[in-house]
C-alpha cells in the first residue's frame, strides 16, 4: 500500500457506534483521516465536493428500505469502495448487500480494528484492480 493517508467516510446515525467505529478505524494499523455523515442524503452531499478512498456505512440508516438507500451510495460513490457495517447478523442480507455493489459486509460485534484494516486494505485493492483492468480492456478496444 502507499504512504498516503487515507481517508474514509463513516456514515452512522448513532453517536455510540459513531466512537465505537471511529476508535477502530483510529486504531487500525494503518492511518486513515476520517470524515462522518449522519445518513445517506449527508453523505451523497459530501460526496460531491469529498472523493474519500473508502465508504464505512450503516445499512439500517434509511427510514424506507435498506438496501435501496446502499444502491443510492454505491452509485454516487462510484469507484469508491463501499463497506456495509451492520448491527444484524441476518444471513440473507449480507449477499444482499454484495449484490448491491458492497465490497464487504461486517457486524459491528464481530469486528476489531485488524478485522475492520484487512476488509478497507481489501477492498481498496480490489477496486484499484477492477479500475486497472477496466481501464487496460478499454484501451485495447
């Protein structure tokens, strides 16, 4: 990975979960500089003048359905990595939520901080690869 800082924005409506997740993201082994929004339409307003390297975002933000609201981040992210931290462990919403464009899906009881920087190293990578082979297969058009 380079030396960079990374930068992560966290959207979480709940002020506890907002330090419990903001002091693993401060503890995970590598830096990362660390924007919030409080839900989704905060975040897609953010997005337009912020271009973090990785989306945090709680799934049981939204009011009407969940996964609609991650459809509304995926698609303004872009080609930015997007995490969905969950408080539910329920089996079917996960690969929901990979469906929707997610590059991981977490519970929030069952992460630390090595869990949480493995699945943003992760999914950082992964995006910095389909960027370059997209880019590559383009060019060879």
């Amino acid at each position: 990975m380079n030396c960079k800082q990374m930068s992560i924005l966290l959207v979480e409506p709940d002020d506890y979960d907002l330090s419990v997740t903001a002091a693993l993201i401060e503890n995970c082994p590598q830096p990362f500089t660390l924007l919030t929004a409080r839900n989704h339409e905060e975040a897609v307003q953010k997005l337009g003048y912020f271009r973090p390297d990785l989306i945090l975002t709680e799934l049981s933000l939204s009011e009407g359905s969940e996964l609609q609201a991650l459809e509304m981040i995926v698609e303004a992210a872009g080609n930015i990595p997007v995490i969905v931290l969950s408080s539910w462990a329920l089996s079917y919403l996960d690969l929901d939520a990979i469906q929707c464009g997610a590059e991981d899906f977490l519970t929030k009881g069952d992460i630390d901080e090595e869990t949480l920087g493995r699945s943003i190293k992760f999914a950082i990578e992964r995006t910095k690869r389909f960027v370059r082979t997209s880019v590559r297969g383009v060019a060879a058009s």
